[in-house]
C-alpha cells in the first residue's frame, strides 16, 4: 500500500475516517464547491472519507489529503483511485486545491506524485484523467502533466474530456 508521501511542499495523507471535517472544509469552499459535487454536509464528508478507506484498504490507493509541509495549512486533496470510466476500470488521477492557493502549482505537485506513484509503485500501463469539457484549469493540469488525446466521454450520464498518458 502506497502510505503518506512528500513532495517539495505538500505532505500527502492517504485519506481515512479522521480526516472527514477536512474534507468538508475544502468542499466548502465556494469555488471549488461550484466545480466539484457542491458543498459537502458533514455527514457526507464523512462518508466520502470512510468510502476513500475502504478504497485504500481494498485496492491499495485511493485519494490524499495535501497539507502544506512547513505551515500544515490544509491544501487540498487528489491522487489515484481505480475507477470504472468509459467502458473499463482505469487507474484516474484527480485534483482539488483550495482556492486561495490556486495558480501556485499545487495540483501540478499532487499529479506528479500520482504519476511516480502509479507508474513506479504500482506498475501502471495507463493513467487517466477527466473532467468537464470546460474546466480549463483542471485541463491545463493535465496537460502540464503530459497527458494527451482528450476525447469526449460520459460518465454517470455526464459529459466529460478524458485523457490518457501511457507508461513512459
Ligand atoms: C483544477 C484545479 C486543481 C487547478 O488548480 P491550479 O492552481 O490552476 O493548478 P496548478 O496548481 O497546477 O497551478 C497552475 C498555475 O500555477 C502556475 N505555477 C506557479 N508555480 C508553478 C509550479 N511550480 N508548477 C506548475 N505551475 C506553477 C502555473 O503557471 C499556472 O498558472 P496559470 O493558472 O496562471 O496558468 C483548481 O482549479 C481546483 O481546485 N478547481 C476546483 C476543483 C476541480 O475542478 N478539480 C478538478 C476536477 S476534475
């Protein structure tokens, strides 16, 4: 199981049970509410949280919680987790960062530790990325990854852009 991980600036928590009010902090904030699910009740913090456990339990990795190395602001969350999307069950790697931190590279960080995770660690072939058509920021970060060939998708009945970065 792939455990707590550092980058330059941001120490990533596998996300478990304690970390449910967190969650509900960063899903409150309203820009990143307006892109991502809405605002969270605590309630369903804590059951996003307890799902993210069981994913670590059950698979090995699933989504970190980011807080700042130095001052231990919580940051945002992202990573791995294995998903059923478009047609078959990939590896997907997401980002989140409060929004007072964004254009600062922070969700860049936390992809790149995802990919050395899952390409080293795990031995993935493929890494994959979606979000809406109109998310630019969240596009951006995927290309500043080196993810490419984004074609339309539906998820859950949604329309969405996936990515996909073969092993390199
Ligand atoms: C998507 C999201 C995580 C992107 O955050 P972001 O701050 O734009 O992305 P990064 O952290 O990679 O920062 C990139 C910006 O920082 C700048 N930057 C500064 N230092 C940098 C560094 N060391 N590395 C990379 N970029 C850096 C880049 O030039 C870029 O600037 P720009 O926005 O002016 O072009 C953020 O908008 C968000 O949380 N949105 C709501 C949730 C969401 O939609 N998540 C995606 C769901 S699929």
């Amino acid at each position: 199981m792939v455990d707590r991980y550092f980058t330059q600036r941001l120490r990533l928590e596998p996300i478990g049970p304690a970390h449910a009010v967190d969650l509900w902090r960063l899903h409150a904030d309203e820009p990143v509410a307006i892109w991502h699910l809405g605002r969270l009740r605590l309630p369903e913090a804590q059951a996003t949280a307890d799902e993210m456990a069981a994913g670590w339990a059950r698979d090995g990795v699933h989504k970190w919680i980011a807080y700042h190395r130095v001052s231990g602001e919580l940051m945002g969350r992202g990573g791995l987790s294995y998903q059923h999307v478009d047609g078959a069950r990939r590896l997907e790697i997401g980002w989140i960062v409060r929004a007072r931190y964004w254009g600062r590279g922070y969700a860049t960080e936390i992809g790149r530790a995802g990919l050395d995770v899952g390409f080293g660690e795990l031995g993935a072939d493929e890494i994959v990325a979606f979000t809406e058509p109109e998310n630019g920021r969240s596009r951006a970060v995927m290309e500043r990854l080196g993810m490419s060939d984004p074609r339309p998708i539906r998820h859950r009945g949604e329309h969405f852009v996936l990515y996909t970065l073969p092993r390199p």
